[in-house]
C-alpha cells in the first residue's frame, strides 16, 4: 500500500493535536513575544524556512551534502534515489529523533516519525528543492531502564508493563552495546500473548519476533521495526552511533571538551534568563559539568572538569585531556553528547531546517540558543510534534452514554467517577434539586433583607440558618451521589476500562500504549489515516 490511499478505519478514529507542555512551550506555541529571544523565528512564520535555507546554503557545499547524505540509512521500502537529488540539488532535511526503545517505543515515536514526513514534503513544495525527513536514532543513550520496557493494553482490557531484564546491571554503556539475551524471547512471547489473532496480526508478530532476539541489541530492533513502518512514507534513519556520525563529530566533540568552562557560562545565563523571566529549566546547568560522556569503568558516564583535568561522574577516575584523546583515538565510539550538545551536533552534520520535537524536547531548546552560536551555528525552526489520542468505537460508545469527552478521563478516577454519577442522577431528581437550591437560595435572600425592618441584628442568624441549610442540602446531594455510584457499578466499570486505554496509569495513552495494539487489530492503515490527519499549517 502507497502512503495517505485510506481515509479512515472502521470502529477506530483519532482526536488529533499538539500536546501541550509546560508553560515555556504553551508560550512558544503561541508565539509570545516574551520567548522569542530563547526561541527565534517561529515555525507559524513561513519566511523562517527561507532565511534558515539561505543560512545552511552559506554553511553547507556539495561535498557537505554528500557527508551528510552517507550518514543515512535508507529502509525497506525507501528510495534511494532521493538522496542523489539531495545531493545534485542542494537539499536540506527536517529533523526528529528518539532513544531506542522495545518494541519500537510508545504510540508517539511514530508520531514524531509522521509529523517530520509531513513538514518536510511541505517546506519541499515550498522550497522547491529536496527536503530529507531523517529520524535520528539515539543508541548512545544508557538508560536501560527506560529502553527496555514497553506497555500494552492486553484482550483483556489491563495495561501489561514488560520489560527485558538488564544483561549487565552493574555497568551502563550505550544501548548499542548491550547485547539481550535469552530473556527477550521469552518477553517478546508475552507481548505477542497480549495481542489479539487477526488477519493483521501475523504480519506484525512475525516483525517483532525477527527483530528483538538474543544477541542483537535494542537499537538494532528498534531500527528494524520503525523502518519496516515507516520506510513506504520516505523516512530516512540515521544512528548516533554511525560511523560517519562519528567521524564528522569529532571535531565539535572536542571542540566542548577544551571550551567546557565557556560553554557552562553560556549556559548558565540562559538559564538565569529563563529562570528570571519565571519559566523552570527543562534540564539543569551543573557546576563543573561537561555536555559530553566518556565510556569507563562504570560504563557510559559524564565528564566533569576537575582542576586541569576530568573526573567520571559514577567511578571518581580521573582523566587528562590527553587521554580523553587516546580513548577516542582508539575507539570514535568512546565519547559521545549529552542531551544538549546532540542536537548542535546534528545541525553541524546536516543542513537541517526544522526539528520535530515533543514538549520536553522544545522546553530544553529553549536553553541552547545562544549555546548553538557559541558553537558556530544556529537553532533549526522548532515544530512540535503532532499528538494523536486513539478512540475505539467501543470506548466512544462509554464516552458518549455518560457524556464524557476524551479529556474527562484524564482527571483522577474518583473524579470521573463523579462525573459520571452526576450524569446517571435522573432528570427528575436534578430538576428537583435545582428548583430547591434555588427557592432556598431565594427566600432565604428575601427573608435577610426582610428581618432588617425588625432588628438589623437579625442579618447575623440568618446567614447562619442559610448556611446550615445549604451545609444540609450539600450533604442531601452527596448521598444522592453515593446512591446513584451503587446503582452504577457496572457503568463505572466501563468507564474504568475506557480510561485504561486513553490514560493508562494517569498518562495519554501516546505515552504508554504500543501502537502494535492497533497495528495487530487494524493494520497498515492505522499508520496512513495518521500520516493523512498530521495536517502541517506554516501560516
């Protein structure tokens, strides 16, 4: 199947947005002025692609593009010979990127994955030159706990949270040195237990079950089956830990481990100024702190400057500078970016216009403006990534018998629960109710205003009595509650259930849920209504 040929699916649609984000990225969103200096041009300004091009023009050559373009992978299903025009028409490329992860992730690294497709043939159409959607993949993250586990809504309606076991628990290296072991056949089993047999589901199981077994590593499972799903849409990949990623970021590498102390100062007063304008740091500027890492005794760890020298954060050794170079001499793959320098380390290797990002990634943006001209470059345009909330018929059915909407059920379950008894008080009792708490509310103004003809002292019992009553009917209307949530057990249920799959454990269900829940029930066009409904509005 072509990518965008089906509309929609039968018994699935989907809520789509932007999620939303802390108060800095509500304010980029909105384009307020009062961010603009942390941010720069706004991605609702079409003529921000323009000057950004004319900018990668002036900083990236032929020989240039052509580095850039080895650097990628091509996926199953790609086409190669848009890299050629890439390169002979002086192409530029939007940008977005994850952590490896199980299973390929929750439901929002397609989504970023989708969103980057379609901003990229817009600025293309705009631009009229090639522009390369690329999915930086992060290998070189050490987060095993984070990597390694996915959740899934099973048949029988709970959220399942697995994990692979850590092969290595004492030390941290980049995921794309950790190599599973057994204990991956036997989780990838449970998953695929969760899942339901379709006409789809054969497809996606024999995917996942080829791509994560033992003596492969995370990153390599999360290649393969983010580009098996991607690849059709003309999604290019590339690796952090990419051997042309490597050779062509040495020199920024280095460049942050001799100007440390400069950067951190840079650093540092952006902070202060976010901080000042009353906006919180989406990560910390630590004392004495490096943006890089060095694999040692522990594993993957932070460089800290220690008088002339560094110091591992986890083991304490301490390291010159001159064997901060041996070790990458040796191995290219020793020294590797935080999660600051990354993205300035992509925008030296691609002529990147736009990077797609979700809210934690545009809040820590906010950070590196200045950081980016200290390094000799400039922040590409920020788009956020496009949001999709999954409603299942059978979970629009319970929405719509209780008059719920989607963002009801992100409240806590008592308060749904509420809501919900609110809804199942019948009409006649709630007609009641009203027209009482009104006559009170009423007569009990009149009678204030008629006891000050006897005595003005009056106006002080009377409050009394007004508010003892109302304390009463109060209580009346909570035991009605209570009666109609023993009524309504059954209904209740549903409405738990409806909640598992759009907030399960209190979070958007982008977050947590698989996307192969909907793959194994409706298969490839899951991905092509989505690619369909990321609608790109630069204006």
């Amino acid at each position: 199947m072509q990518k965008g040929q089906t509309k929609e699916i039968p018994n699935l649609r989907f809520v789509i947005g932007h999620p939303q984000g802390g108060e800095l990225v509500r304010a980029y969103m909105a384009n307020n002025e009062a961010v603009r200096d942390f941010y720069g041009p706004h991605f609702r300004d079409l003529s921000a692609f323009f000057l950004k091009a004319e900018e990668v023009d002036g900083t990236f050559d032929r020989a240039a593009r052509e580095r850039a373009a080895e650097a990628l992978i091509v996926p199953p299903g790609g086409d190669r010979s848009r890299l050629d025009r890439f390169v002979d028409e002086g192409g530029y490329m939007v940008t977005t990127g994850q952590q490896a992860a199980l299973f390929g992730g929750p439901l929002f690294s397609l989504y970023k994955a989708l969103t980057a497709v379609r901003l990229a043939e817009v600025l293309e159409d705009k631009l009229e030159r090639p522009v390369i959607p690329v999915f930086w993949v992060g290998s070189e993250d050490h987060d095993w706990e984070e990597a390694s586990q996915v959740g899934v809504v099973g048949v029988d309606n709970e959220i399942h949270h697995l994990q692979v076991a850590n092969p290595n628990p004492s030390r941290t290296p980049p995921l794309h040195k950790v190599q599973l072991n057994d204990d991956v056949s036997e989780v990838v089993a449970e998953f695929l237990g969760h899942l339901p047999d379709t006409d789809f589901s054969d497809e996606y199981k024999a995917l996942l079950g080829d791509a994560f077994i033992p003596g492969k590593t995370l990153v390599d499972g999360f290649h393969k089956t983010l580009q098996y799903l991607t690849g059709r849409f003309g999604l290019f990949f590339t690796d952090a830990a990419h051997p042309v990623v490597k050779r062509d970021s040495a020199e920024v590498l280095l460049a942050e481990l001799d100007r440390a102390e400069e950067f951190e100062g840079v650093l540092q007063n952006t902070a202060d100024a976010l901080t000042t304008a009353g906006y919180p740091l989406q990560v910390s500027i630590l004392k004495d702190s490096v943006n890089l890492f060095l694999e040692g005794p522990a594993g993957r760890e932070r460089l800290y400057r220690q008088n002339s020298k560094y110091r591992l954060r986890r083991s304490g050794d301490e390291v010159s500078r001159e064997d901060i170079q041996k070790c990458v001499d040796a191995d290219p793959l020793a020294l590797s970016p935080n999660v600051l320098l990354r993205p300035v380390v992509e925008a030296t290797l691609f002529p990147t216009l736009a990077y797609v990002g979700g809210p934690g990634e545009l809040a820590y943006f906010g950070q590196l403006r200045d950081y980016f001209a200290a390094h000799g470059t400039s922040m590409p345009v920020l788009y956020p990534r496009h949001a999709a909330m999954p409603v299942e018929a059978k979970i629009g059915k319970v929405l719509d018998k209780f008059g719920l909407d989607v963002d009801a059920l992100a409240q806590p379950f008592h308060e749904v629960v509420g809501d919900v008894a609110r809804h199942e008080i019948p009409d006649k009792v709630k007609s009641a109710l009203l027209e009482l708490r009104t006559t009170i509310g009423s007569r009990m103004g009149e009678l204030t205003i008629a006891v000050k003809e006897v005595d003005p002292t009056l106006s002080g019992p009377v409050k009394q009595v007004r508010t003892d009553v109302f304390s009463a009917f109060d209580e009346l209307e909570r035991k009605v509650l209570q009666a109609v949530k023993r009524g309504s057990e059954i209904h209740l249920s549903q409405v738990e259930k409806a909640q598992v799959h759009l907030y399960p454990g209190g979070k958007p269900s982008e977050r947590v849920q698989s996307p192969f829940y909907f793959l194994t029930r409706y298969g490839g066009p899951v991905l092509d209504v989505l690619y369909d409904s990321f609608k790109v509005n630069l204006e």
